[in-house]
C-alpha cells in the first residue's frame, strides 16, 4: 500500500536549513553538528536549536503558499569568550548562512528567506547566555 504524505513546507524548510548548516564551514567550525530539534540531555555548548514556529497560509494574488516565521534559540556558555559575544557571533553566521538564501525544498518553492531580529537574554542560572534569531520565509506550491 503506497500513502502519499502531504506536503510540509515548514517541514521541508527545517530539513534545508539544518542542511545549510550543516555545510557551512564557520558555522560548524563554531557549533560543530550541534544544530538540534530536540536538544539532548548532555548537549555540550554551544548549540543551536529550532524553537517557536508559526504558519501562516499565503493565499495573496492567487498563490497558494504559506508564511512561516521560525526562530532558532542560541545557547552559549562562556569558556574563554564572553558567552554574548559567543551568541552574537554564531547569531551572525546563522544570518549569513540564512537570509536571502536559495534553498531547495523537497515539495514547495522557497521564495524568499530573511532574517528579522535577534534578541539576547542571560538565562535565569546566571551563567548561560541565550539568543533567539528570527527568520520569516515564504513559499509557494509547486
């Protein structure tokens, strides 16, 4: 029996940016492979992950399509470095690895990809130091 799965756009938009990632060489030389969904119990820092999603339908002009904002959590402790100059630079790398990229998606075209803001905030243990830099994509049925 063949079941035909439907087509995710945020999900495919997740595989092509860990792929991205993944392949960029100052990005993995700062976090190695260490670009998460779920993050693992022993984790070592720093790392990123995928955090709040949201999904909008695009029905503009006749395209069917959808909006999506993503925001990747940074997590950093300082080991040498201050730890926000550490989310600040792995930030950066994700913005020149990300914004105004041309990725393939398996089931949908990506049509634009840009990143909107970072924010940086000291976590409540005093130690580890968290970004979240925010993205916004949009893509179309094929």
């Amino acid at each position: 029996m063949n079941v035909s799965v439907p087509v995710s756009p945020a999900l495919d938009l997740q595989a092509a940016l860990v792929a991205a990632a993944q392949a960029d060489a100052a990005l993995t030389a700062q976090i190695g492979q260490r670009f998460y969904d779920k993050v693992p119990e022993d984790a070592v820092f720093p790392y990123v992950n995928f955090g709040e999603e949201q999904v909008i339908a695009d029905l503009a002009d006749c395209i069917e399509g959808q909006e999506i904002f993503i925001d990747l959590h940074i997590w950093a402790r300082p080991a040498g470095s201050p730890g926000r100059v550490i989310v600040k630079r792995i930030a950066q790398s994700l913005k020149n690895v990300f914004h105004e990229a041309e990725l393939n998606l398996a089931g949908s075209r990506l049509v634009l990809l840009e990143w909107e803001q970072l924010r940086i905030v000291q976590d409540p243990d005093g130690i580890t130091q968290h970004g979240v830099s925010s993205f916004r994509a949009l893509t179309e049925e094929l």
